[in-house]
C-alpha cells in the first residue's frame, strides 16, 4: 500500500488539473476525490461520507431552504421593487443603490440567488433611467461576492468554519466575519463608486430618446430583417407557416405577417398565407438564393428596424437570461420544444458579448445567455414565474406585503437571532428555520428541494474528506513547513499575504469551495507551525478564496451577468484588478487589528 500521504498528495493533484481543466463538473471531481480517499484507505468508510452528515452541508442546504422561502413568499422581489422606485435618473445614485441591494440581499443567501432575484428589477431601472446595463450589471454581480464575506452565510465561510472544527477548534460564529467583511464592502463600494464605474465599458451608444432604445438594436437584429410580399402567382398561396418550409429550406423566420390589413406579430405556425401577405423575415439575407425564391416573393425596399416594428398592444419583445440551475443549459431550442413549452419565440442569442442569430434552433444553450424572446404579453407572467428562465424587462406588477412575507421574515429573523446567541448550534438552528417555512406552508417540500443548489452540495461533501485527508496524512504540515521555509520568514503578516495571494488565484480558476477545502488546513498548520492564532490565518485565507473579481470564471454570477451586461473576458480584469489590491491592502491592514496573531 503506498503511503497515505504521497496517496493524499497524488489525488490532490489530479483533481487540481482536472477542476482546472474544466473537463468535468466541480460536484463530480468532488464525490471523486472522497472515493478514492476511501478506496486507498487514506480515510476509513466512516470518514469517507461523513461529509454529508457534516454540519457545512446542513448549513448550506437550511439557506437554501430560507431563501427559497423569501422568494416565493415575495419578500426579495418587493427588494428589487423599492430599487426601481427609489433610484431616480442618475447613474451613480443607481449603481450605489444596486450594489447597496446585493450586498443586503447576500448577507442571507447564496450569492447567485441574490444576484438572480435583482437582475429583472435592475434591467428595469436601467432601462428607465436611460442607463446601459453594462454600466449597472458588473456592479451588481461584485457587491453580492463583497456582502458574502461579511456573513457566515456563505459556501467557502461555512467549510472553513468546519474545517476549524475537525481541528479541534472553535468554528466561526454568524456574526465573526463581520467586523472585517463590512470594512471590506465599505471599500469595495467607495471603489465602484469613484473609480470602478470609470472602468466599466460603455456598452452600446444610448440613443436620444426613450422610444428609440430598444432590443432589436442591441441585438444587432435589423441588419438581418427585411419585408417581402407573397405575389398573386406564389406557391406560397394557401400553405401555412409550418408547409411553407422558409426556415428549414432558405433560412428565414417569418417574425410578423401584414395579412387583410392586419399585423400578426409572432403567427402561428397554422397561419394560412394568401396573396399580397407582407412577410416580415430574419434570416442572413445576402446568402437566401432570392433567385430561387423569385416567383414566391417580392423583396421590398430596405428600412430601419425597431422594436416597435415587432410589437403590439398584444405582442412583446422580451430579454431574458438561463437561471443558474436552468433545465435548458446544454440542451437545443428544438431539443426543449422551447416556443411550444413557453409560448415565446427566440429570435436572437446573447453570447460573449455578441448576438448569435443564425441556426438557433440547433444552438446548446449555455449559462450566461441571454435570450431576445418574442410572443404575447398575457404570458409575460407566466414566463416571469418559469424557473429556467429569469425575465429582464417584463411588466412591472404592484406589489402588496403580504401575511405570508411577514412571517417569512419573521422566521428568517428568529433564525439568524438563535444562530448568534447559540453558535455552536447554527446548523441545526438555520435548518429547523427553513422547516418552519415550509410547516407554515410558505413553501412546499418540493419547492424546497428544488431550491437546493445540489452541485454545491455534492462539491462541499466530497471536498471536506479532501480537507480532513490533507490533516490526517499531515500533508497540511508539510505543506507549511515548505511555505515557511520557502518565503525564509517568520513575519506572520508577510505569510498571511503569501496564502493569501496563493489561495485568490487559485480561486479565479477553480470552484472556491475546492479551494478552502485544500488552503484552510494548511493556513491552520502555517499558524500552528509559529504558535500563532489559527483562526486568524484561516480569515484571510477564506476571505481571499471570496476574491473573484478578476475574470467570469471565478464565479457563477459573473457569468450570469456577462450576457445581459454584454461583458468580455477583459472587462473583468480591467475593472476587478484595482478592486483585488485594494480588498488585499485592507485585509492586510484590519485583519492583524480585528484577529491578533496571538
């Protein structure tokens, strides 16, 4: 058998390469890790799934519980709502309030989740204010990451906190990352207040009027419309859309018809075509052989295209964008029977920052996207309760607290409130919380198990063995001693600063949580190494796993506003890197001040 530690060390290797690889899923390079630490006998069976009876994943799951009873019970929307009401018309009073809204709605959810609950009302606010989303929306996406490092609440401050634990010492209470993570998002506010929103690209030029903004323009999609009419001699004559065959043979979607005088916007693929219909069609005009089409149609003189020409009082044109744990991610519009199932057609695709427009019945939809969806407004509000999509400019409903929200903060109160004054208890606390929400009937079970983010979940089980192994084996040790030697110093600032650049670094290109799995036993043993306070060195390291700023990988909600912001890989590092040495220089001067050394 070989030895546990070089065992340790191997496994933790290829799972390095392999999260960096981005060949398979975090949660599953997790769970793979925990089998062959109990397959090699590095852990015991006991050991091996003790992940999942951890009081970490307990914790993670009764969030998700809490927060999916805030959000059905309206409680995070009416947020939003008091956002667009209050943020008037000029840009740096919005961004303030934005990232003053994420940052609060972190401190008691997933990042994501809040990020995803403000994304409708935001665009919202944007788009009256007259302000680019690409100005609001990277703001959005930084200041919930910045308001989960002054909260327990939050995936890589639970496992650290567990990780104390297995160390035979205090975990973190509800309330300890407190005193350093509101510093912190105090800084990183006043940043992106005076220096960020500088650095923010400009996004599309904005137009002179309200009228004139709209989507078809920011999709680009007026340079592949155009009118054609069916001539009296058209074999068209009395074919339906769907018999006429122009998407599948020539490439071209028919968005509207002009049929007796009357516009059909988004017609149903039973529309029966008659002589002298004015067909409004996408399509990549100059590769339609017309030759072909030229006793069918009439091509009609070229005009400037609105949203307005694809609208009624009865037709939308909507953005939305894939939700975090969206059903359509890696699957095809034709696959999903997308306009069949939500009654809205996908005229365009955000990506990159560029619209796709060609082929998207046969494109993967990827997280991040964003979709220029056209169809009747009466299922605008059902769209907007759909949990695979997150609706950016729907209509706006009034909204009334209700009993029900009342009480779901009520409970949600009651819960952070035991957590503080019993935290050695928080686990069971917060989850006896989220089963109050759903006894009261705020929510059902299957709603709460549909809340659950279970790739979290799975990750964080998985990855603790990985952190108990590093202990056990002693790699951790060894690994500190390596560090010490190698940095020739017992400076514990300079130390903290060296794991801490580690860890952040790691954390743009790996999931967060595998990060503290694999950084926080080492920070303990660096401590130990010196007879230095541990939880001290484990703050900052967790902190700086928090860190990530720097590109779209680092985080899910950076993806999730990429689309709708219509960011490059650039804007995150032009914007985030200042943020970063300025998060690092406060950590490193208030941490050595709030958590002694000794």
């Amino acid at each position: 058998m070989l030895d546990p530690l070089i065992t340790t060390l191997v496994i933790l290797v290829i799972a390095t390469i392999l999260f960096l690889s981005d060949k398979l899923s975090a949660d599953l390079i997790g769970m793979f890790v925990a089998v062959a630490l109990g397959l090699t006998g590095v852990l015991s069976p006991q050991e091996t799934l003790a992940g999942f009876s951890r009081s970490a994943v307990i914790t993670i799951i009764a969030i998700f519980f809490l927060a999916e009873g805030l959000r059905r019970t309206g409680v995070t929307d009416q947020v939003g709502r008091w956002l667009v009401r209050f943020a008037g018309a000029k840009e740096g009073r919005l961004v303030l309030l934005v990232m003053l809204a994420g940052a609060f709605l972190s401190l008691f959810m997933n990042n994501i989740a809040a990020a995803a609950v403000l994304l409708p009302a935001v665009s919202v606010a944007a788009r009256r204010s007259q302000v680019k989303p690409s100005r609001l929306l990277m703001p959005l996406a930084f200041s919930t990451i910045l308001g989960g490092m002054a909260t327990l609440l939050t995936t890589t401050n639970i496992i650290a906190s567990s990780l104390l634990r297995d160390e035979n010492l205090s975990g973190f209470g509800l309330l300890d990352f407190a005193p350093l993570g509101l510093p912190i998002v105090l800084a990183g506010l006043t940043y992106m207040i005076f220096i960020g929103k500088r650095l923010l690209p400009a996004g599309l030029p904005l137009p002179e009027t309200p009228e004139e903004t709209d989507l078809v323009g920011v999709y680009r999609l007026g340079e592949r419309l155009l009118q054609a009419k069916i001539t009296a001699s058209s074999p068209l004559v009395g074919l339906t859309l769907s018999q006429s065959r122009l998407r599948e043979s020539y490439g071209l979607s028919v968005v509207a018809v002009e049929h007796s005088g009357q516009m059909i916007l988004s017609p149903s693929p039973k529309l029966r075509f008659a002589s002298g219909d004015v067909l409004t069609l996408e399509g990549r005009v100059d590769q339609v052989p017309w030759e072909q089409l030229q006793n069918s149609l009439q091509v009609m003189p070229p005009r400037v295209w609105g949203e307005r020409d694809l609208e009624s009082s009865q037709v939308a044109v909507v953005e939305a964008v894939l939700s975090p744990r969206s059903r359509l991610i890696g699957q095809t519009l034709k696959e999903v029977n997308f306009r069949e199932k939500y009654g809205m057609v996908v005229l365009a695709v955000w990506r990159s920052g560029r619209p796709i427009r060609r082929d998207l019945a046969n494109l993967k939809l990827e997280f991040g996207d964003a979709l220029l969806l056209q169809g009747p407004r009466d299922r605008l509000p059902v769209l907007a309760t759909e949990p695979d999509v997150i609706l950016l400019n729907g209509e706006d409903e009034s909204y009334k607290p209700t009993r029900q929200g009342s009480l779901a903060v009520a409970i949600m109160l009651a819960a952070l409130t035991a957590s503080i004054v019993f935290p050695e208890a928080i686990a069971e606390i917060l989850l006896a919380g989220g089963l109050s929400m759903v006894a009261f009937r705020l929510l059902s079970m299957e709603e709460a198990y549909r809340a659950i983010e279970w790739k979290s979940v799975f990750l964080v089980a998985g990855m603790l063995s990985m952190g108990l192994a590093i202990s056990k084996t002693g790699a951790g040790e060894l690994a500190a001693k390596n560090m010490i030697a190698l940095m020739g110093t017992g400076n514990p600032v300079l130390l903290l600063a060296g794991l801490f650049l580690v860890t952040m670094l790691l954390a743009q290109v790996m999931h967060s949580g595998a990060v503290a799995a694999v950084m926080v036993p080492i920070a303990i043993q660096v401590a130990r190494s010196l007879s230095l306070e541990p939880h001290s060195f484990v703050m900052g390291v967790t902190l700086a796993t928090s860190m990530t700023f720097l590109t779209p990988l680092g985080h899910p909600v950076n993806v999730l506003v990429m689309g709708p912001g219509g960011y490059r890989f650039r804007d995150y590092f032009k914007v985030g890197f200042p943020l970063v040495l300025l998060l690092f220089l406060v950590v490193m001067l208030f941490l050595p001040v709030i958590w002694p050394f000794t």
